[in-house]
C-alpha cells in the first residue's frame, strides 16, 4: 500500500485555532470545546463542588454564556505563550462553579428564587397585563440573533419542543440549548426592570 491509499486523519487543531474557531462563534467548534474536549473537565468539577444531584447540563451552558459574555472577552484573554488552553479551562471552570455555587445556590443545594424567572418568561403572557406583554415582544423582536428570536418565540412562548425547533433551524439540539441560553442572557438585560419588580 503506497501513501496514497493510506486515509489521512485530520489533525486535532492547536489551542489557539480552538479559542479562534469558538470565538468565530463556528458551530461545530463551540459543540467540540463544550460538549466533547472539555465535557470531562466540566463533569469532574461539578461532581467535585457539587454534593447534591444537579443538572450538568444547565451549569454548562451558564459556563457557556460567561464565556461567550461581551464577544468571548474572557476566552480572549487565553494566552497560549503562558498556559495550555486544558489547564487554562480546568482552572476558569473550576472556580466559575465554585462562584455560582456560592452566588446562586442556597444551602440545600436549591437555585436562587432569581433563576425561577427564566422559566416564568412563558407565564407572563397569562400573568401580565398588555402594556407589559407588548414590551415582552418588542424584546423579543429585538433580538438581533434570527435564530434566538425564532427559538425564544417558538420554544418558550409557543411552547414548541426545543428538539423540533433544532430540526426546523437545521442544528443540532445541544446547540439549540446554547442559543437558549444566550437568548434568555439577553431577554434578562431587557426586561431587568420587570424582574426586580415581578420576583
């Protein structure tokens, strides 16, 4: 068999292309850092900090948005010339977990009342009154992203599964809960006021 014939695998990227291609916000790079490379790193922390039974998933997604926060600053700040982007991740993730535990969850290990809102978006329609509703949707439609508006819309105000919203955007699910995840980010800055005024 000559060198022809041999398969070439594709080479893992560098660090640096890594934090490039995710803070390009390119799909399959963002679903590789969190999903796959550093899905270990993420597990391995929560189980360590966490001693009580929670959803992995949604404190990687909030991993998710603080490091997407203001373009991927904090991403952007990785330096390859000082530390391997696997130890850099497992020492930011590590004491993110270790903050939002402390900030956000009580003794008993339940979330803050505050993280009861994201889920209250889809009452608010039934609970409000039309002043209010009408500012919900302008949010909404505010939303720059054509994906979040028509996610947001779908999901939480239709009540569409997250699943058959992926399918109808072409994208994979787990991508769906990060474009979720950014969007209830952004609604929450718009609709400040009525948070602190409805919890």
């Amino acid at each position: 068999m000559n060198r022809k014939d041999k398969t070439e695998i594709p080479k893992p990227p560098t660090d640096t292309e890594l934090v490039r291609s995710v803070t390009d916000n390119d799909e399959q790079s963002v679903l590789y850092f969190f999903y796959e490379k550093y899905w270990p790193v993420f597990e391995y922390h929560i189980y360590k900090i966490f001693p009580y039974q929670v959803d992995i998933q949604a404190l990687v997604h909030e991993f998710f948005l603080y490091l997407q926060n203001n373009n991927w600053k904090m991403l952007r700040s990785y330096d390859s010339e000082k530390s391997k982007l696997n130890t850099w991740v497992s020492v930011v993730s590590y004491r993110f977990f270790v903050n939002y535990k402390k900030s956000r969850i009580d003794s008993n290990g339940r979330v803050s009342i505050c993280d009861e809102w994201d889920s209250r978006i889809v009452n608010y329609k039934h609970e409000i009154d039309d002043h209010i509703k009408m500012d919900i949707h302008e949010a909404i439609g505010n939303l720059k992203n054509d994906s979040e508006r028509i996610l947001v819309e779908k999901h939480l105000l239709q009540g569409v599964e997250i699943k058959d919203v992926a399918d109808e955007l072409n994208i994979s699910v787990d991508y769906a809960y990060t474009i979720k995840s950014r969007a209830l980010a952004h609604l929450r800055d718009s609709l400040k006021d009525y948070r602190h005024e409805r919890i």
